[in-house]
C-alpha cells in the first residue's frame, strides 16, 4: 500500500472543513473519501480527526500531520513545476479510451482537435463497445458515460451526452409524434440491443423494435431512412438535424442526459493528461444540450421540430 494513501484525501478534509466538500474538490466519492481517512488512521494508529454531527475538527494528532504533510504536498507541487519547466509544450504519450457504441465519433473529432494543437503528444484512441469491456489500467483516461459506481478511480465530469427522440420527415408526416413515453409502443422503435429506452428520472421503457442496432451510427441511418424513432444523442444527429434529414422533439419528457466524465487512475497527473482534462473542461460548459442548440437548423426545420 502506497504511503501516501490517504494523505491527500486528508488534508482535503482539513483544509475544506468536510468530507463533503473533499469529494466535489477531488472528484470522487464521500465515501471514498471517508474510507481511505480511516484506513490512513488505522494505519498510524492514531485519530486524526474528530466527528460529530455538528462540526469537523482535527485532533491535536492531526493538526501536526496536517501541517507536516501539508510542507510535504507543497514541495511536492513546487518539484513539479520545476520539472515542468524542463519542457516548453508536453510530450509523450496518451492512451484513450472512447466509447464506440454512441461517443466515437464526436469523441474522436476533439481528440483530432486537441491532438491538432498538440502534435508532440502521441495518441493511441481506443474503441471500445461496453463498460463491461473496459480495464481502466490499460488506459491514461477512459471517457465514462453516466452515474459512476463508487470507486478508487479518480474523474472529472465536463459535460453531458443529450439523447433526444429523432425521424425522418417522412415519418413524422406519416405517423406523427407520441404523446408521451407509453405512447412509444404504438410506433416503430430503433433502439439498441437492450431494446430500452431510458428518460430522464430514471424512467425505462421496454420496447418490442423491430430493428436494433449497437451503434449509434447503424440507428441513424435507420432513422434517416424512415424506418423508425430513434433515441439517439444530439451530438449523433446534429448535422442531420441542420440539414432537415431528421426532425427531434421538444418535450420535456423525451430526454435522456447522462454525464460525461473523463476518468483516470494516477495520483499526480502526468502534464499530457492534464491538459487534455483541462482541454474537454473548456470546450464543454456542463449544459444539457437540447436539438434546437444547432444554431444552423433553418426556421421552417425549427419550426417542425418544436412541433
């Protein structure tokens, strides 16, 4: 077990006054949070910290290791600027892992883009089809999509995959749109291999589709052929929403957004995943995004598509 475990969960907790706020500044979980403080107790064999349900408070034990360790962390980040400046742009490698099944191919574009501004920094983008598939070692940062189990993995969240209820014109003109999630088993469904629709509020909805598909791709083509409803996110069927070969509804209902993390496993992160991180956190603003927010949709499109 690293010596430093549980060290840096610590002095978030002394310095935020709370587990609480330790996890939203770390990124993980207040569980996590409080497990590897007690393990860090244990360990020493002495408490560092005093709990009850109205205040947080350092014991005279703690309050010496947390300066102690505090000294200890800001050498730490002075070295590392030290050696940073060794370097004028970062170099290295990157290994990525990108869901395939819907967030590919918009995932794929802002690695061209980051790697666009930075051709030192090698990249390996790896597909993959299921979070079952992933090992989180094999990679430098692994791009999770929605609510992450509690773990020892470290993430930031920089956005959101926006699903939206997607046809054809063709289709719309002949079926018309449902008037609410149970209405959807009255029309054509394209769906993936789940044949699940999920909503916002955790609503899932079971669906007999004719026509399935794993990937994101395979179901809008699908859609833009009229054989169906699709649920697809936005950032899939954008262009074809500016251009009119699909139409999206509007209803509050027929949304699902999940979040977007950027997970990795290092302690200190090297320069080259830093900056990626810090890359998706300003190209993104954390908004749920919405079918109308393509800006290029022509108003007689709009206008069917508030429909």
């Amino acid at each position: 077990m690293s010596a430093w475990r549980g060290i840096e969960e610590f002095l978030a907790v002394g310095s935020k006054g709370s587990f609480t706020a330790a996890a939203d500044a770390l990124g993980v979980s207040k569980s996590y949070i409080s497990k590897t403080v007690n393990e860090l107790e244990e360990r020493l064999g002495t408490q560092l910290i005093l709990r009850n349900s109205r205040r947080l408070s350092l014991t005279p034990a703690g309050e010496i290791f947390y300066k102690r360790c505090a000294s200890m962390q800001d050498n730490l980040v002075e070295l590392e600027q030290e050696i940073a400046q060794f370097q004028s742009e970062p170099v290295g490698s990157l290994r990525i892992g990108l869901s395939d099944t819907f967030g590919s191919d918009f995932m794929s574009a802002l690695v061209a883009d980051f790697s666009a501004l930075h051709p030192d920094i090698l990249i390996d983008a790896i597909a993959y089809l299921r979070e079952a598939d992933i090992v989180q070692e094999d990679f430098d940062i692994v791009i999770r999509y929605g609510a992450l189990p509690d773990s020892e993995l470290r993430a930031r969240l920089f956005g959101y995959l926006s699903y939206c209820l997607c046809a054809s014109p063709d289709y719309v003109a002949r079926h018309g749109w449902p008037n609410g999630a149970d209405d959807l088993s009255g029309h054509l469904t394209l769906t993936d291999t789940s044949r699940t629709f999920v909503f916002n509020g955790d609503k899932r909805l079971r669906l007999n589709s004719r026509w399935a598909s794993n990937s994101g791709v395979a179901l809008r083509w699908a859609a833009r052929r009229g054989l169906g409803i699709a649920h697809l996110p936005v950032s899939v069927v954008r262009q074809d929403l500016v251009d009119g070969r699909l139409l999206a509804m509007d209803a509050d209902w027929s949304f699902h957004d999940k979040e977007v993390w950027a997970v990795y496993s290092h302690t200190i992160l090297p320069a080259s995943i830093r900056l990626f991180i810090d890359f998706l956190i300003a190209r993104f603003t954390k908004e749920k995004i919405r079918p109308w927010m393509a800006g290029d949709i022509s108003p007689e499109t709009r206008a069917i598509v508030h429909s």
